[in-house]
C-alpha cells in the first residue's frame, strides 16, 4: 500500500506539471476526498498507508486535465459557507463578496424585514450569504436553468435557509411581480469572443449561459436593468455585479433606464466590480 506522503509527491508533481499554481494544496484536497481523511491526518501522519489510491489518482488525472476542483470534490466556499457545485453551475468567486459587501453596507438594519431578490441565482451563493446576514429577510432566488435551479435549493436546504426563501425558474425577471428591497444579481458578463480566451477550467468546464453576455458582455445586465423600476421598492437598491473595464458602460445603462447610481463598489483586488442603484436618493 502506498502512504500518504508519497500519494501527495506524486499528485502535487502531476499536477505542477500540467501548470497548476497550487499543486500541493490541490493533490491534498483531492486525497482528502478520495480517502474521506481529514486534512489534518493527511498533514500529520505523511507516513499514514491508505486505501482509496485508484480514485485518488483518477482525480489527480481529470484535475490535470484542468477540470475545476470544485466540480472534482462538489463543493466550493463562499462567504465562509460551503455550497454544492455541479457543471450546470458558475463556482462562486471571492470577487462577488463585493456585492454582499455592498448590500449589507446599505442595509443597516440587520433585522428589518427585507424583501430580497437574486437574478440568476446560481448556487445561490449571492442569496444564501444575505440571508445568513439579514435574519429576518425572505428572499427568491430566479434561475433559467431547470438544473441550476435544483442545486440553489439544495444549497437552500443544506444552509437551513429553504424556510426563508424560494427558487424560481424563469427568464431573469419575467416571472416576478411586486416589489423588492434589495435585488442583486451576477449576470454573464463575458463577452462571446473573450469566453475562449478563459483559463481551460472556465471555458471548457462552466456552462456558457452563465458566462456568455453577449458581443460587448452586457447583453444579459441590460436585461436585468430594465427590469428594475418595476421591481425595486421606491426606497430599495440593486446591486449590479460586472467584469472588468465595465464600469462606465454599466452606469450609462443603469442611468439610461432612470435610475440613481449611487456607488461604484472594488472588490478585494481593487478593481470596479459592482454598482448600487435605487429609484431615489438616500
């Protein structure tokens, strides 16, 4: 039998070799889920013999063949909770923290009882770290794809959140009605011609509809934006996630369809990644 230490050489070198930054760390997640070890056994106790070494190693294989880790292990962490992640998802990423960041900046009251909405909801990663945030919100979560749509609830359900919160299916906005306090979405901001430039594990491995927005990327965010004055409260906000280099086009739309801007929000990075918006001022 092969140990633990040996298993992490062979795994970390596979996968330096075909270019992943953080090989060793990856090849011990990967063993820790094909060995239903902790991390802590697997750091410990190098000299440890294992079982489990075939589906470790066809792991390591599909990860070299760029494969997301998430998809390799089904999970992946958002806002300090742990979502279930599939191909029919988009992995949630630290750079749409600013959005969360940015709601609860504009809702000072943790325990009013916001009505919050999430366009093309995902895993429901956006929608589930509010609601962990604002106890007393009630929230929907609207997804295109059926399939999608299954794995925002069961990440509902596993974060005890279902009670508060409903999934919808149906095209961004269309089948909603009244009004919201707090609406954020991630919409596809790609556009089409750059989605094949992507690291391998993003344009091979995502699904297109939750990258690809259209020729300039903004296909799916005008679609979101004309929905707003419908949908927010007359003293709600939304909060607007897009890519790089976006910002000034997001905010001709967003002041196009007669709405406020009331921030331009950077992620950790530094970069512009969210705008907040509302009917009126503050």
């Amino acid at each position: 039998m092969i140990d633990i230490g040996a298993c992490l050489d062979e795994g970390a070198e596979r996968l330096k070799a075909a270019g992943i930054v953080n090989a060793r760390h990856e090849a011990r997640l990967l063993l820790a889920h094909a060995t239903g070890l902790s991390q802590a056994t697997i750091i410990g106790y190098p000299e440890k013999p294992i079982d489990g070494y075939e589906v470790y190693r066809r792991l390591v294989e599909r990860r070299a063949g760029r494969e997301p880790i998430s998809h390799l292990i089904g999970r992946r962490e958002f806002w300090s909770l742990e979502f279930e992640v599939t191909p029919d998802t988009l992995d949630p990423r630290p750079d749409s923290e600013a959005v969360v960041e940015a709601a609860l900046a504009y809702s000072p009251n943790p325990d009013a009882r916001i009505r919050l909405l999430d366009l093309g909801t995902g895993t429901g990663c956006l929608l589930a770290a509010l609601l962990s945030m604002l106890p007393a919100a009630h929230g929907i979560g609207v997804e295109r794809n059926p399939a999608t749509a299954a794995v925002t609830h069961r990440n509902l359900s596993g974060l005890r959140l279902s009670g508060r919160s409903s999934v919808v299916v149906g095209d961004w906005a269309s089948a909603l009605s009244g009004s919201f306090d707090l609406i954020v979405s991630n919409p596809p901001y790609i556009p089409s011609a750059d989605i094949e430039t992507l690291q391998p594990e993003v344009a091979l491995f995502e699904p297109i509809m939750a990258l690809d927005g259209g020729a300039d990327g903004l296909d799916a965010l005008r679609s979101v934006v004309s929905a707003l004055p419908s949908l927010l409260a007359d003293d709600g906000i939304a909060i607007l996630e897009f890519g790089d280099g976006q910002s000034e086009a997001v905010t001709q739309i967003v002041v196009g369809q007669g709405l406020l801007v009331h921030e331009v929000r950077n992620d950790l990075s530094g970069t512009a990644r969210c705008l907040v918006c509302g009917l009126t001022k503050l």
